[in-house]
C-alpha cells in the first residue's frame, strides 16, 4: 500500500489551511480555495448547492445567525483522489453559547489545479 500522492498531499494541506481559515471567520480565502462550480451540501437545509454564489451567500447569511468551528482530527486521501476529513464540529449562538457539538466527516473532490470542486458528507 503506497501514501497519498502528491497532489493528494498538496490538497490536504490546502484543505488544513481552508480550516483554519474558516474557523476564524475568513470567509474570502475559503471561497478562493473553491472552483467556481463547486457543489456544497447545505447542512441547514438539507439541500445540494452549486457555484460560488450560492456558497458564498450561504456562508455570509450564517453569520451573526451562528459560529461554526470544525477542529479537524484527521484528514486522509483516498484512492480515487478524494479528501476525508474527520473532526469536531462545534456550533455557538451569537452570544457565544454552545448549541451543539458532534463528529462529522467531510468528503472533498478537488479539480487538477487544487481547487475543491465539491464536499459531501460521510
């Protein structure tokens, strides 16, 4: 059995840095790490997303609703070229309240130049 490969590699660390961002609230850099037709599944209304827009208002409307942090607990490439990230996923009320705390596992394809092309999840 061989390791990740190398762009699997390049796009976990993509991914770790894509994390990081979005937990401190840097909504800009994460849509930048995105393909413009990217497919994203929204969580809150159970409902497939497509395209920076509608990822991008989806995220914006979020804010000042709630605060999202994922603390990623391990991040492996599968064969098919895909990116599983398993973590904690934390969810607070405006004022800073824990509403809600659970594992989640999120599953990402990437386009040949890194950008995320889709997460589904696991």
């Amino acid at each position: 059995m061989t390791g990740p490969s190398e762009a699997g590699l390049a796009n976990i660390a993509r991914l770790e840095a894509l994390y990081e961002a979005y937990n401190r609230g840097d909504i800009d850099t994460v849509l930048a790490g995105m393909a413009p037709d990217v497919e994203w599944f929204d969580e809150l209304a159970g409902v497939q997303m497509k395209g920076l827009e509608a990822l991008e208002a989806y995220w914006r409307e979020q804010v000042g609703l709630i605060t999202t942090e994922v603390l990623p607990l391990s991040i492996r490439a599968l064969d098919d070229g895909r990116i599983v990230l398993e973590g904690v996923q934390t969810v607070r009320n405006p004022e800073g309240q824990e509403w809600s705390t659970q594992k989640v596992t999120h599953i990402y394809r990437f386009d040949p130049d890194g950008l995320i092309l889709g997460m589904t999840l696991g």
